[in-house]
C-alpha cells in the first residue's frame, strides 16, 4: 500500500463538516488505488462522530468509500463519551494530536482543509 493521506478536523460545524467530508471524497479518486485516507478528529470535531447529527449521511458516505475516521480519546474523555457514544467502525486513538504527528513522520501527507 502506498504512503496514506491524513486530513485534520479540529473544528465543529455543520457547515465545516460537511466541507471537509467533502474534500475526501474529491480526494480519493485523485491518489493511486490502495491509497488510505484517515479523517482525524478532535476537540469539537469528534461531534461528526455521534450517531444521529445532521451530517450522519455525508460521514457514512464517505466511510463507505473508504475514509476510516479516527478519534481522539483525549477528547472523548474531556467530553465524557465512550465508544459506545461513536459511530460504527469510528476508530479511537489516544490523541488526535498525537496520531496526526505519527503519520506525518510515517510519511503520509497532511490536509487540513
């Protein structure tokens, strides 16, 4: 598999949200197949994560084509959500931060739209 393509999401808004899950989908067909594209989410963004918001359609859209979305549990613990708070196959990681610096030196490029 080639090197992936993570996208930051740090911020809440329906508006953003949605702009951003749009970006990944332009996205995937523009990097070579087998390409993964990981949305990390923290602070207000991991809001996109809760079952039932107003962009439940565009998220699973989007992780149907293939963007995994991750969450920070830094931010989940300051918020007082578990897993079970998530939307299905949403991936914790211990911090948003964290994961988007481990990437970067793994060598996937960086989006923050």
């Amino acid at each position: 598999m080639t090197d992936g393509v993570v996208i930051h999401l740090d911020e809440a808004g329906e508006d953003k949200h949605r702009a951003v899950l749009r970006n990944a989908l332009n996205l995937l067909p523009e990097v070579p197949p087998g390409t993964a594209v990981e949305l990390v989410t923290h602070g207000p963004a991991i809001d996109l994560a809760r079952p039932g918001r107003p962009t439940a359609d565009a998220l699973a859209e989007a992780m149907a084509a293939g963007v995994s979305l991750r969450v920070c549990r830094n931010s989940m613990r300051s918020q007082g959500l578990t897993e079970d708070d998530l939307v299905p196959d949403a991936v914790p990681v211990s911090s948003g931060v964290g994961h988007l610096v481990a990437r970067q030196r793994e060598g996937w490029a960086y989006l923050r739209p």
